[in-house]
C-alpha cells in the first residue's frame, strides 16, 4: 500500500512510499484510508521541522485529519466492516501523567503525549491503517466525505467548550461571537456560534475567493476590519496573527472569554500597550484560554456538529481534492482554498 511519507524539516524528502500492509493487532480496527485534510501543521512539520520521527525510524506516515472505512473489526468491539471513521490524533504519554490518566491527554501535563502524523506515530496518510477502538470516532454516513472535517471540528468544539465553561465562572449571557480568520477552523467556529443562536461575526483579511460568502450563507457577518465588529462576549481566534491577538483584547465586551487556537509560529517582538491591554483585562473580568486537540468527548461533539449542518455549505469548505500521487501539492496555499484533501484511493 501507499501513504505519503516525510522527514520533519526535509521538504525535498516529502514523497509517496510502498509500505508493508499493516497488520491489525487484537483488539484493533483495519481499516481502508479514504481521504486526510491537509492543515497548517502539516505544513509546520514539513517545513519547519515540527514534530518528531517515530523512534528508530527514518520517515514518518504524514497527516492527522482522517476519514477512512472500516475494512475489519473484531467482534465486541463496537465496529462492523463499512463503518466510516476517524482517527483521534493525540495518545497519552506512555507513563502516564494525571491528566493522561484520567483521557484527558489534550490537557497532558508533561508533554510527553505522542500524535499520530505529528509526534512519534504514523499519520493517516496511508491506503490502511490500524487503530484500536477507543481512538477511532464513528462517522453518520449521511455525512460521508464530510466526515474527515471531524479532527478539525474536535479542536473548535474544545474552544467552544473552554468558552462556555471559562463563561460560566460568574454572569454569562453571551449574545455576540467574533471569530478571526475565515479558514477551516475560523468558518467552523462560526458554525458553531451560529448552532449556539449567537450573532457571529468573522474577520478575515480578504474581499474576494469563497470565504465572505461561506461566512453570509451561515447567516453571520463578514467584516475586513475590526474596528466594524461589536464588542463581543466570546472570541475564538484562529489566526495566531500576534498583533491581531492584542489588538482584539482591548475590545472585547465585559465579562468576555476569548480562547486562542491560532498559532503564531514567529518569534518577532511587537509593540502593544501591555498596561491599557491589563488594564481593560481586570477591570472587564476578562479571561484569555489557550486552546490545543481535543478530548474523545469533543470529537463526538464536532461530530455532531457536523452532522447537524447544511452539507450543501459543509461541501464548498473542501475547495480542492488532490490525488495521493501528488500529496504535496495539499500543502501549497492557493489564495481560494478552504479545506484541500488529499484522496488515497
Ligand atoms: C492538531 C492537534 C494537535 C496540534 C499540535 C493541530 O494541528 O489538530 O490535534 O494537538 O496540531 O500538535
């Protein structure tokens, strides 16, 4: 079988490898590889050198947004041949810490969890793979192809999660979402908000391609500036854009949670106003949530979140398709992509 294959850091080694078939161990799932979403972190580890080879291994099985086919499952395990799932990335470090302990491994402690297509596991970017039950997430199969948006939509629904529970720590009434960055993750979020019966807002920095009308068709408002949105009660930004980040935490409303899920990937420093920013933060009671995977209970809520949506909007978020033999080619930004997959079959 065939998978896309990398070397953290080594663009030039980015290629399609002939794998052994995996061999199912007992109590595992087999399953067929249909499609994997391409996102920012696939990028990081290619080019950047993010993440980390298995140990002992001189390539690593790349991706961590699954959608495959159940080929076999073993009796009891709450699986039949043709079951669409997807693999759950992270896995709790092998000693493991209290959170760990406890599956809460996207709150782990030390640092030692591993990910698959990330740290030290082989992704989903293979004609097969194997998992054990607990990892694997099922998929409505109304749903189909839509569900490898479930890993994306894991980590929103844990930034939703984080906001309701932060929100709850005093008065919470919130009215008014803003959510930056209209990619995958920003128009997810707005989905969500708009499953809440909040007035979302989405600030993006462009005027044309798909996104302006993906955020209208959702019923929320696009906006180019920030200056043009409401104080809003929660914010889930998912550019990482540093100066963005600061600017937004002096115009939140009262009582407001903003949860982080961007990365910023850069080491610049940048002027702020640090004591109008603290300022505005204590006296508001406002609260900053950083915000990373998520837990088995936020897959099933993306999940059912997705399930949920128009999967006439859902589809336009998957803007291009690209055939296993090309993989790479997922990685490159093109000014109207959404969601671009790669198809294993
Ligand atoms: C993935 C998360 C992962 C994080 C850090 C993200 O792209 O969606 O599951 O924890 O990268 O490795």
């Amino acid at each position: 079988m065939r998978a896309a294959t990398v070397v953290p850091g080594r663009p030039e080694l980015a290629d399609v490898t002939d794998l052994a078939e995996p061999v199912a161990a007992p109590g595992e799932l087999l399953v067929d590889g249909l499609l994997v979403g391409a996102c920012g972190t696939d990028v990081e580890i290619v080019k950047e050198g993010f993440g980390e080879l298995p140990p002992g291994r001189d390539r690593m099985v790349l991706f961590h947004e699954s959608l495959g086919r159940v080929r076999s499952a073993p009796a009891g395990s709450g699986f039949v041949a043709g079951d669409l799932v997807a693999g759950v990335v992270r896995r709790p470090d092998p000693e493991p810490c209290a959170a760990c302990a406890a599956d809460q491994w996207d709150f782990c402690r030390n640092g030692r969890y591993t990910e698959r297509g990330i740290k030290e596991l082989d992704g989903y970017g293979a004609q097969r793979w194997t998992i054990e039950p607990k990892y694997a997430i099922r998929i409505d199969p109304a749903l189909g192809e839509l569900g490898v948006l479930t890993e994306p939509a894991s980590t929103v629904a844990k930034a939703w999660e984080q906001a309701e529970l932060v929100g709850r720590r005093g008065y919470f009434a919130p009215r008014t979402a803003l959510v930056t960055g209209a990619g995958s993750m920003g128009l997810l979020a707005a989905l969500f908000g708009v499953q809440r019966g909040l007035a979302v807002h989405v600030l993006d920095r462009v005027s044309t391609g798909p996104k302006p009308d993906l955020v209208r068709m959702l019923g929320a408002s696009y906006h180019q500036d920030l200056d043009t949105v409401p104080e809003p009660d929660v914010v889930i930004e998912c550019t990482g854009a540093a100066s963005l980040v600061f600017d937004l935490l002096r115009r939140t409303a009262r009582n407001s949670v903003t949860v982080l899920i961007g990365l910023s990937g850069s080491t610049a420093n940048l002027p702020v106003p640090a004591g109008v920013i603290n300022d505005r933060t204590v006296l508001a009671n406002n609260a900053v949530v950083g915000c990373v995977n998520g837990s088995l209970a936020n897959y099933r809520q993306g999940s059912q979140a997705l399930a949920a949506a128009d999967p006439r909007w859902l589809r336009q978020l998957i803007t291009r398709r690209v055939p296993l033999a090309d993989w790479p080619d997922s990685l490159r930004r093109e000014p109207d992509d959404v969601k671009v997959v790669v198809d294993l079959t």
